[in-house]
C-alpha cells in the first residue's frame, strides 16, 4: 500500500514537473494543469495579456497533463513565432475534428503538405476568379447598392430613422464571397441564408481557443456526442452549413456538361478533383465541403464586424465622419468610390486601418501548433505545443504607436498625407500562415465602409450615448448589436 501511494506521489509530481527551460507560467493543478482556472467570462487575449504582464512575453502552461500551452505576446515575440516554420502547424484534437467529419480537413486547421497543397490550390484559384481584383468589383458594388437600398428603407420606414444593424453587413459580404465560390447570389431576405448565416455567428461568438484544444479521447466524444457543444465548439450548427454546401456541390454537377467553361471555385475544385482520380488526392468531396466551410466560417464574420466597427467609429467619433465624407465627396463627385479611387482618399484608408487596428477582430489569430521541438526568445517550446499568439498586442503597442488606446486614423498618414505601411501593423498575421483572405477582405471592407461614410450619416440615438465599441467575447470579436440614426445624404 506505502509502495502504491509513494508510486502515485512520484507519478503525480512527475507530471507537475515542466521540462527544462519551459516558459514561465501558471502552474495549476497536477493532472489538469491550468484547464480548471481559464475565466470563461473574459476574452482570452485579455488573459493572456495579463498573463504576460505577470510573466513576460512567453508564457507556458499546461492543459492536462501532456498539453503545452505557450501564449505570445509583444513585438518581439509575436514576429519570432510566426516567422518560425517549426510552429506553423495546426492543433487537431477530437474537438476540433468534430466540425470536419472527425477528420483533419479545410483549410484552417490543416498543415504539413496537405495544407500546402491545399492552401496553393484554392489561393491560386480564388485570386483567378476574383479575389484582390478589381474583377469582382462589379459584383460587390452590386452588393452594396442593395445594401444601401436596405438601410434607406429601414431608416424611412422608422419616425426616428433609427436603424437596427444586427447582422446587416454579414448578409452582403457572405453573398459576395458565395459569387466567388458557388456562382450566385442570395435574396438578402431568404429565410434559410439568414438561418446559415446566424450559425456562422453564433458558432464563433461561442467558444475559446483554449478550451477547445483540451484533449478529449475520441471515445468520449462517440460516448457522449454532446461533449464538444459543452465545451464551446457547437459541432451541430455546422450540419445545415455543410448540407448546404453539399446540395451546391451535387448542383454544380447535374448542371455542368463536360468541357463547359468552370464558372467558379466550385467548379475549379471538381475539375481537380477528377483530374486527381487515379492518384492518392488530397482533393475529395469532403475536403471540399471542409474547405468551404472554413472559408465561411474565417471569412464572413472578420470582414462583416470589421464593417460594423467601422459604423460605430463613425458615431463614436462624428468628426472623423466628416472629415472622411468630406474627402469621399471631393474624390468621387457623384459616383460611389472605387478600388481606383483608394490611392486619392488616404484618410478614408487611415479610417479604416485605424477601425482594423483598434477593433482586431481576430485578436489571437489562430492557434498554432509546434510541429517539432524549437526554441522561441531563447525558451525551448515542446514539440506537440499550442501556440497561442497575441496579435492585439502588435496593434496595441506603445512603443510604436505611442497612444495606442486613441482612435486617430492621422497616425497612419505620413507629413505628405500618405498611408504609412507599418510592419506592426498585423491583423491579418504575418508569415507563411497568413490570412488567405487578405486581399478579399481589405477590399470588402474599403468598399462598404467607403460607400456606406459617403451616402448617409450615421449618429447616436437622440439622447443616448454612443453604442458601444466594446467587442463581444468568441473565437472572433465582433461588434455588439446596434441600433443608430441613419441620415440619407445621396439622393
Ligand atoms: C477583416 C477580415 C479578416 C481578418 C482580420 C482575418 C484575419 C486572419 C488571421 C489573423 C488569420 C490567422 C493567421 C495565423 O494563423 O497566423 C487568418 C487565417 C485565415 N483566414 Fe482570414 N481574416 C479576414 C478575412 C478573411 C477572408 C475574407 C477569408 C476568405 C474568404 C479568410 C480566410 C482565412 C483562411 C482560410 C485562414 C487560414 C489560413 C491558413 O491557415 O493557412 N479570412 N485570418
């Protein structure tokens, strides 16, 4: 009995014990490391923000007892980690697995070569069908009038001309993302799109990183098939999503005869997908609805919020408003702004890197994984470690921005007026896993805030403050929902 109890207490210290030179870190208890501590009611880049406050800019702890959590924060740090290739892989546990078939498949949280062939192919052939280019420009400027005839009603149609803004922009820029990929567009009141759109949403405003990379043996998750929705990754909001997808797949099929032109991703990908057939191909039907799931989930809610922030900035700061409308006017006269205008309106672009950087809608961007063992500001990071990095801490910095917690879109403007490209300035992250959606969504996102600042007024509600520009708390940070005075200025 003494030798069993002393086994125990040998095993029980042995696991507590971190290998030489981790990172400094909370220790939390032996078995479960930190797992039981995370806050659930606090974003976590603010926990990890104040970890790093506590103990320095690499911090290491332990989810489980074999689970190295390694969060990153500060210039210096975040630049190190995500130029080292070693940590350019992505956590897979059975949690995550959950959204993909219980299969590691997409885009997101793929890696090794399949990621690369992946990520080539579908970055090749979305920028081919538009993506980054002014080709897509039409399409989006479709969006856009439609979306302005949706807010001119709602405001008309209110005595106050008070404007509900609850996932507005989330419709539009969906649709033109789903111009890209399936070939056509959704009526903005179709009751199923709405209905897919508010799984998107509340699958990301519903979880943490860190718990959802808690190692769950895959027999729990058959066990009990509601573990991964209690533990923050509601798997069974992505059924109707990826039904969705496979009905457009099936449609792409019956409706395509052979040597017909690919009309969009969806085709491209099938065509690859039969040109792979004898090999041993990464590219299936699966991969596919995966990826597309993934290019929805990253892709719809980052840009939509980005927009939404850029509306509360306006009636945050109406002097801002207007010096941004004023340009917007003298710019483009009468027609609505254009990708070809952006070089003549850098205010409006310094609005909207200042609205990227202060509202951060990906503040730790998304988890990395150590692939093998490697070294980071001189710690040693075990192979199999969850990297954790704090973008916001780049865009909150200091020593680069001076005052970071100021909107003041003129910090990015040279003594010429000019857009300032600063290397700190990373919400997209940077390295080899950078966002694969950078050029889409910078795009999107000029656009509509462009138009949006230059045919209406946005203001506070009479007698109210401004809404708040406090996020909501998920995977991604979004805006509150909000409601505002909308003054139609372009008849
Ligand atoms: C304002 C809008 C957006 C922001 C701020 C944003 C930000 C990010 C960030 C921070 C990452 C993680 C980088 C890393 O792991 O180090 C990421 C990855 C990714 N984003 Fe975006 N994103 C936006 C829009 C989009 C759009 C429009 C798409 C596509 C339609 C997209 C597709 C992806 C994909 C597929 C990845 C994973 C890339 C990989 O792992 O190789 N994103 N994004």
């Amino acid at each position: 009995m003494i030798f069993i109890c002393v086994l125990l207490i040998v095993f029980l210290v042995k696991l507590s014990l971190r290998p030489s030179n981790f990172p400094p870190g909370p220790r939390g208890v032996p078995l479960l490391g930190f797992a039981p501590f995370l806050p659930k009611n606090e974003p976590f880049f603010r926990v990890i923000q104040k970890m790093a406050e506590k103990y320095g800019p690499v911090t290491g702890f332990y989810l489980g007892p074999f689970l190295p959590f390694i969060s990153v924060d500060g210039k210096k740090a975040v630049k190190e980690a995500l130029h080292n290739n070693d940590l350019n892989g992505r956590p897979s546990g059975t949690l995550l697995k959950s959204r993909t078939f219980g299969e590691k498949l997409g885009l997101v949280l793929v890696d090794g070569d399949f990621w690369q062939e992946q990520r080539r192919f579908t970055l090749r052939h979305l920028r081919d069908l538009g993506f980054g280019k002014t080709s897509i420009e039409d399409q989006m400027v479709d969006e856009i009038s439609d979306l302005i005839s949706d807010i001119t009603e709602a405001a008309k149609s209110d005595p106050d001309h008070v404007v509900d803004f609850k996932a507005i922009f989330t419709v539009s820029v969906f649709n033109s993302l789903w111009t890209i990929i399936g070939g056509k567009r959704f009526q903005r009141d179709d009751p199923a799109f709405k209905q897919l759109l508010a799984n998107v949403d509340l699958f990301l405003r519903g979880g943490n990183i860190a718990q959802v990379v808690i190692p769950v043996p895959a027999f729990l998750v058959r066990l009990f098939p509601s573990l991964p929705s209690r533990l923050g990754l509601k798997d069974e909001l992505f059924v109707p999503i990826q039904q969705f997808i496979e009905e457009s797949i099936d449609e792409h099929v019956a409706t395509r005869s052979k040597g017909d032109a690919a009309r969009d991703f969806i085709d491209v990908y099938l065509d690859e997908m039969e040109k792979q057939l004898e090999n041993d191909s990464t590219f299936t039907k699966k991969q596919l609805i995966a990826s597309i799931q993934d290019l929805f989930t990253a892709g719809s809610d980052t840009s939509s919020g980005t927009i939404g922030f850029a509306v509360l900035s306006m009636i945050n700061y109406p002097s801002i408003q207007q010096k941004m409308r004023e340009e917007l006017e003298n710019v483009c006269g009468d027609s609505l702004p254009s990708l070809a205008h952006r070089a003549s309106l850098p205010f409006t672009d310094a609005f909207i890197t200042e609205v990227m950087r202060m509202s951060s809608v990906a503040p730790l961007g998304i988890p990395h994984l150590a692939m093998k063992e490697t070294q980071l500001l001189g710690f040693t990071i075990p192979k199999g470690s969850i990297v954790s990095v704090h973008l916001n801490s780049m865009l909150q910095d200091t020593e680069t921005w001076g005052d970071p917690a100021n909107f003041r879109p003129e910090r990015h403007l040279d003594f010429n007026g000019k857009l300032i490209k600063s290397e700190v300035f990373v919400p997209f992250g940077i390295g080899k896993r950078i966002c694969l959606g950078e050029s889409l969504a910078r795009n999107t996102v000029f656009l509509f805030t462009a138009a949006l600042a230059k045919t209406f007024e946005f203001k506070s509600l009479p007698n109210k403050p401004p809404p708040t520009l406090e996020p909501t708390i998920g995977f991604v940070s979004g805006p509150q929902p909000f409601k505002a005075v909308v003054v139609r200025l372009v008849h």
